[in-house]
C-alpha cells in the first residue's frame, strides 16, 4: 500500500536548514515567515518574529554556523530575501553578504526560555521578548552583550539577573506579577534613563538605585511598597516623569527633591501618603503634580504655590483635604487644572479667583456651603468670577500701583505724593469754562468751598505728605501703604474730613479721639466713613468702649480683619446707634452679632462673614432698614423665623450648618428663605 502523505507536503519534500524544534517548517505558512525574517535578518541586522506563535526561538538567529554551505540551501536563502522576485532573479544578493545581528523582536509569543547561544550576538543591542511565557533569563549570556533596550514585560518573571549589561538605556520589565525585587547590581548600569516595572509585586527598591544618575523615566506604578528611604532617589537628579502610583506609601518620597530642577511629572495616586512636605517648594519646573486618592488632610502647605511656579495640574481629588492654599494664586500664569474632587472642602480661598488661565476646577463632592452647586458644576469662568468678588477690596487698588511709589527711594516716593496732593488741590480750586479758560472755581473762595478727594491708595507711603492733611480734603484714601501712625490730633485738624481710608496699612496707634478718663470729655468731629479693616494691631484698641466716642456721626464702618474683644457688653458701637447705616466687620472672630446693632434703626448694609457667630437673635426684625445681610462661613444651625419679616434684598448664609433650612430653599435665594422663615413664625 502507498503511504498516504500529508496534504500540501511533497513526498521527499526536503527540511528547511534554518526550521527550529519550535515549529514545523514543512508547507506551514508560520514556518515560512520566520524562514524568511531569518533571511531578511541576515541581510538587515534586525530579527522580527513578532506574534508567529512561537514556543523557542529558532537557533539560525543566533548560531553562525547556520550559515548555507550547500548550494541548494544558498538558492533557498536567496530566492526568499525578495519576497515579490522570481527565482533565480538576476539582482539576488549574495550569500556572504550578511550583517551582525543588531535587534531581536520576538513579542507576542510562547516562547518559555531564552537560548544560551544568544551571547553569540555580539553586536546585539535591542531584545523585546515581551507578552511571552519567560520565567527567567540567562544572565551570563546577556552580560556582555552590548544591549541598549531590554524589554521582558508580560512575562512569569521572578526576577532578573542579579547583574545586567551596563550599556542598557531602556528596561522593561513590569507586568510580571511574581517578580517580587529589581537586581540588586542594577546601580551599574550608569547609562539607565528609562526604567519601567509597573504591576509586579515589588516590596523594596536595591539601594543601587541611586547610582543611575542618568535615569530620566521612571514607573514603578501598581506594585507593593511601603517605604521609599530618601537616599535611594536623592541620586537621581536627572529625573523628570516618574510614577510611583498604586502603591503603599505612607510618606511622600523626599528623596525625590534632588531632582527639583529637573522633574516635570509626578504621580502619587492611590498611595496612603498623609501630608505634602514643604520640600515640595523644591520642585520648580514640576508640571503635573497627582496626589489623588491618598489619606491627606488640612491644607496643602503654601510651599506648594510658593515654589512650584510652573505648575499647570493639580490633582488632589479623593482625600481628606479641607483647603487648598492661597498660595495658588501665585500660579496664575500656569495654573490650567484643578482636581480637588470628594474632599472636605468647606471654603476656597478667594485668591484662586485670580488664576486666569484655569480651564478646570473640579469640587464636586465637598461640603461647601459657600458656593452653589450651580456655579460648581458650571462653568469655570464663573467660578472664578465668584471668587474673585470676594477678594477683599484693596486688591483693586493693585491696578493703580504703580502710578508712583512702585519703585524709587522714600524720598522721591513722598516726593510723587506731596504733588499728586498738590494736583488734586489745583484741580478742585480752578475749573475750565465752555472757552477752554482756567478760571478760579467761585465756590472755592469762602462758605463750604469744592469737595477735594485725595486718592493716595497702594503709593508705598510710610508717612503722608503734610499737604494732605492742609488740604482741607473731604475724602482721603490712604488704603494699602505702610503707614504705622496717624494721630488723633492730625485728623482733628481736617474739619473738612468726611470720609477717611486707613485699611490695609500697619496702625499700631488709634486714630482717633478718646477721653483722658472714663465719662471724660472728647472733641468730636464730622467724619462719615472710616475704614480700618486689615490693621491687625488695632484690635487692642477694641476693648475701650469709646473708640468712636468722638466720631457719633459715622454712618459707615468696615472693622474686618480686627479680632473683636472677648467681651463684647461694654457697648464699643454704642455711640454709633443712631447713625450708622454700614457696617462690615468680617474676619473678627466674632462669636456673637454685637448687641448695639439690633437697635440701630437706621441700618442698612450688615457683613458680618467668616466670623463664629453660633445665632442670631428675633430682634433683628427690628432692623426694618436692613436691606444687605451676609452671615456666610459662621457656625449658624438655625435662623430666628423674625428674620422673615426683614425686607431683605440679599441674604447670604453659605457656609454654614444650617440645618432647619433645605439645601433646596437656600438656593432659591433671599425671597425663598425669608418666606419659609416667615411662615414659621406663630399664628
């Protein structure tokens, strides 16, 4: 009988020369590929057997006695270098001609081991055995081997050659779930500038790590540490991504500071790292910064906006956070992304508003009672205008800085006042008729005589220029300086003055007139506004109940940022009962709304916000001029019903732990909340 051949394979059909034990080479379409990329390696250096279903690599890649000798072996070499020639072609290379092996991809196989032969492909400097079945490598082989790039991710590795080729730039070697450790000699490879081990199992980093000084990129992602000692990465000054992700910190890596001027990315996501260092300041060129889903809490340190100038991503979401710096506003040239989502947020800093270029602030899941939901999920442009508006007011004065006394001596800083005062006097004392002629004004010559405003706001000025006081000016604003002293007496002998600016300066003396003694007599005088918020040292001055005594015809008054006296029943706004019709005194610790300001009649503006005001009494229905009430940021539970039949325009209570008002009415606004409060009040 005739034996029966296998369909496709001619009887006597001859064996390829370069077929490996992996695969049957006979009419098979996998075989004659890796033929032919055997052949085409031959001629270009580069073996590329990429996802051919490999269980071994075939020995012709790495033997040089595989060479053909027969001329039947020489015509199969030639005839399939090109693969679109006819046989036997004219152009067809020669055998000789052939290149030391250069790169070796073999990815996307079964292949389980790597031959020892390959330490004959002495010019090799490219291997990428990954997605395949290795468990280990043969590290006498590879040692001498020239190797640039050694990739083995994917694989069963448990760990690799405890020394490796000292020429490597690039190793891959994560995804191999057993690989519990890095060699401990890897510090030897003085070349490395990529290092990727993602996903393993990895407890401990080798101390040699700190020896690659050329390392650039590095991954450590989705693996098991817990500590990271500072002088492993103190070494690594060149580095500039690294990602340490998925891990189990519990403190942030210092050591990683030694490469502040170099690192752009940095990822902490999904560690248990509590707080940020101040020695993030030293990261000056970072951009991205993720430090998400951690066990952070309180407040990020200023550092961060302080030195991370550069910064352009912020991503802080998932933690225990309950505000993010001020300090960010310094960012406001890079700033584009924020991420603070699911913290405890309770307020956010007004100073962000000032980041023009941020494109996403992500506060989703905070408890902030100081900003509706509305403007959270909306538009970040509107956000940020929110924020903004409520910067205290003397950072508008930052566009005037620098009309004078932005630079320049003391002397010519109080030099450039004296004639701004003397240019605001001229122009009040002469006016222009319809010809274009300077005539002096009629009404500056005896009775009232022209209103001179002064406006001396963010000059730098320590002391005020004399002509300012002699000026006989109606409104003065010296706002945002550096004054220390303005006496009694100087405001005493401006009997024009009704409206005078002092915040934001450093008063360490009161400004005004009060008694010798107690009941004693005081010369009053006609000033209508007075603004002394942001001089810190003046609260001293607080606990003497006739501060005002000698302005009792004030209607307006801004206190905020002086911290209120601890008992308030001496009546320090007594003498203002009957006459003031603004007050702000916000940022004063105020723990109690004062009581003189249930009986002022005339009342019509009240911001009494970020204080730790617990309630508010039923008298303030009395206040029936009240058109302006802000309690935001106090510690409010609940809300009188008498405030119901206030005819408020605004009422602000973000902020606060409201608890018998529905979210649901608070957003509805003033109307809304005075009629529920309203209604609750007793048949």
């Amino acid at each position: 009988r005739a034996m029966r051949s296998s369909p496709g394979v001619a009887r006597g059909a001859r064996r390829d020369p370069f077929a490996s034990a992996g695969f049957d080479a006979r009419g098979d379409d996998t075989a004659r590929g890796v033929a032919r990329a055997l052949l085409v390696a031959k001629q270009t250096g580069v073996f590329d057997v990429r996802g051919r279903g490999l269980c071994e690599l075939p020995a012709g890649a790495f033997d040089p006695e595989s060479d053909p000798t027969t001329e039947d072996e020489r015509r199969v070499f030639t005839s399939t270098i090109d693969f679109g020639a006819p046989e036997g072609a004219a152009n067809d290379p020669n055998w000789w001609e052939t290149h030391d092996l250069t790169s070796v991809v073999a990815s996307r196989n079964r292949i389980t081991r790597l031959p020892e032969s390959i330490a004959k492909c002495v010019a090799l400097q490219k291997l990428d055995l990954s997605r395949n079945l290795l468990s280990s490598l043969p590290g006498d082989a590879l040692l001498n081997l020239p190797l640039r790039l050694l990739d083995v991710s994917h694989n069963d590795m448990q760990a690799l050659p405890d020394t490796l080729p000292q020429t490597l730039v690039v190793l891959k070697c994560g995804h191999n779930k057993n690989m519990w450790r890095l060699p401990d000699d890897l510090g030897k490879c003085f070349n490395l500038a990529q290092l990727e081990a993602p996903a393993c199992n990895i407890q401990k980093l080798p101390d040699s790590l700190g020896l690659c000084v050329s390392l650039v990129e590095l991954d450590l992602s989705n693996n098991k540490l817990e500590t990271i000692p500072d002088g492993t990465l103190s070494g690594l000054r060149s580095l500039q991504d690294v990602d340490i992700s998925s891990n189990r910190l519990h403190a942030f890596p210092g050591g990683l500071a030694g490469a502040g001027d170099s690192l752009r990315i940095l990822n902490l996501r999904e560690n248990h790292i509590v707080c940020v260092p101040n020695a993030i300041e030293r990261f000056a060129v970072l951009n991205e910064l993720y430090i998400g889903s951690n066990r952070l809490s309180g407040s990020l340190p200023d550092a961060i906006g302080h030195g991370c100038l550069a910064l352009v991503t912020l991503d802080v979401s998932r933690n225990s956070l309950t505000g993010l710096p001020a300090s960010l506003a310094n960012l406001k040239k890079t700033l584009a992304a924020i991420d603070a989502a699911e913290n405890d947020l309770q307020n956010v800093a007004p100073e962000i508003g000032t980041c023009v270029n941020l494109r996403s602030c992500n506060l989703n899941g905070n408890p902030l009672r100081s900003i509706r939901q509305s403007v959270i999920t909306g538009p970040v442009k509107d956000l940020l205008k929110l924020l903004k508006a409520r910067l205290p007011e003397v950072l508008d004065g930052d566009i005037e800085a620098g009309a004078f006394g932005s630079g320049g001596d003391e002397t010519q800083v109080a030099e450039d006042a004296r004639r701004a005062v003397l240019a605001a006097i001229n122009k009040s004392t002469f006016a222009v008729d319809a010809t274009g002629v300077k005539r002096t004004n009629p009404s500056s010559n005896g009775g009232k005589g022209n209103e001179i405003s002064l406006n001396l706001r963010g000059k730098g000025l320590k002391h005020v220029p004399s002509e300012a006081w002699a000026s006989r000016a109606t409104r003065l604003d010296l706002g945002a300086n550096a004054l220390t002293e303005v006496f009694p007496e100087t405001i005493r002998g401006c009997p024009d003055l009704v409206s005078l600016f002092l915040d934001d300066n450093n008063l360490t003396v009161w400004p005004l007139s009060v008694p010798d003694a107690p009941g004693g007599p005081v010369t009053k005088i006609s000033l209508r506004a007075l603004r002394l918020d942001g001089n810190a040292k003046l609260s001293l001055f607080l606990t003497n109940p006739s501060c005002f005594l000698s302005a009792p015809a004030l209607t307006s008054l801004d206190l905020s940022k002086l911290k209120s006296p601890a008992n308030m029943d001496g009546g320090l706004l007594a003498p203002l009962i009957g006459t003031l019709e603004h007050l702000r005194w916000e940022k004063g610790s105020l723990a109690a709304v004062p009581k003189e300001v249930y009986v002022m009649k005339r009342l019509k503006t009240l911001r009494l916000s970020d204080n730790e005001i617990e309630d508010v009494q039923p008298a303030i229905a009395n206040l029936q001029n009240l058109d302006e009430l802000d309690l935001r940021n106090n510690v409010l539970a609940k809300l009188p019903p008498d405030l119901g039949l206030c005819s408020l325009r605004s009422l602000q209570l973000e902020g606060n732990p409201l608890r018998s008002i529905r979210r649901a009415i608070l957003d509805k606004g003033a109307a809304a909340v005075l009629a529920y409060l309203k209604d609750k009040m007793p048949a």
